[in-house]
C-alpha cells in the first residue's frame, strides 16, 4: 500500500498541469514573502543572503509539502488505516483475463473490464490501475510471478499508461 501510494504521488502530484499549478503558487508565494520582507525589515548587504535563501526556501514550501508529508507521514498512517479499518483486513483474491480484472472477497465479487480503467502505472514493486482520478486499485508484483505480471500488463496497453 505504501508504495501504491507513492507510486499515485509520483503519477499524479508530478503530472505536467498539477506542477504548472504549484510552479503559480510557488511563485506568488515568492513575491509575497519578498513585500513582506521588504515591509518587515530593511534589506543590507549583511541581511541579504539570509533573507533571500529563507524567502527561496519558503516558496518552494507549497510544493515540497504534500511530497514531504506522503515521503515520510505516508507509511505511518497506512499502517493505521489498514490496522484500525476492518474492511482493510478482509482476505480478496485479483483474478484476470482479456476482458477485465475481477476481485473476490468473501461476500462479493467484482468484475471491472479492463476498458474502464483511465491509466496505469508500475514501479518495482506494484501495478496501480485508476478507475478515476483519484482512485486506484494496487496490485502488488510480490504475489505474481513475471508471467502473471506480463499478462496483466499486456490487457493493460489497451489502457493509456501514465
């Protein structure tokens, strides 16, 4: 789950349109801090260095948060929710084939046709295809062998990879 949510992270925080968006912010924080470092205090030579790395590093701090907080507050509070949330601890079982991706749990059985999904994205240790947006389904490569793991990313490239 931790590297499925990273893996998301990396998909979508990173995503061209979403940085565009955070470069704006980073530079309107930018200007901010500069007036008010100008309203605040008097800019000398002696000031100067610290006040403009402080102001720098300020303005990256839009953007640096919601990585530094998935990065480091991400695995501890994974680990909570999949402790704490019964429906998390609830065995189920991926199933495949080229029409679509079924899940079984105990009580239920889902089937999702592999056209539905918007995109995918992998790294080392997961496969995470996006229903939508903002949710994903994690399949982990640690229970697949490399065969299952090429046929689940063949039904894939039907699928826009991220």
């Amino acid at each position: 789950m931790i590297q499925a949510l990273r893996l998301y992270a990396r998909t979508n925080l990173l995503a061209p349109g979403l940085l565009k968006r955070f470069a704006v912010l980073c530079i309107l924080t930018l200007f901010l801090l500069v007036a008010l470092s100008f309203w605040i205090t008097e800019w000398t030579i002696d000031t100067a260095p610290y006040l403009t790395s402080s102001i720098v590093g300020l303005s990256i701090l839009p953007l640096a948060f919601p990585l530094l907080v998935i990065w480091t507050l991400g695995s501890h509070n994974i680990r909570r929710i999949l402790k704490h949330v019964p429906a998390y601890q609830v065995p189920f079982e991926y199933t495949w084939s080229k029409e679509g991706l079924g899940i079984h749990l105990e009580d239920e059985d889902r089937f999702i046709p592999w056209k539905t999904f918007l995109k995918w994205a992998e790294n080392a240790k997961v496969i995470i295809v996006f229903e939508s947006a903002r949710k994903y389904r994690a399949i982990p490569k640690r229970v697949l062998t490399d065969q299952q793991c090429e046929e689940i990313k063949q039904y894939l490239t039907e699928v826009r990879k991220s």
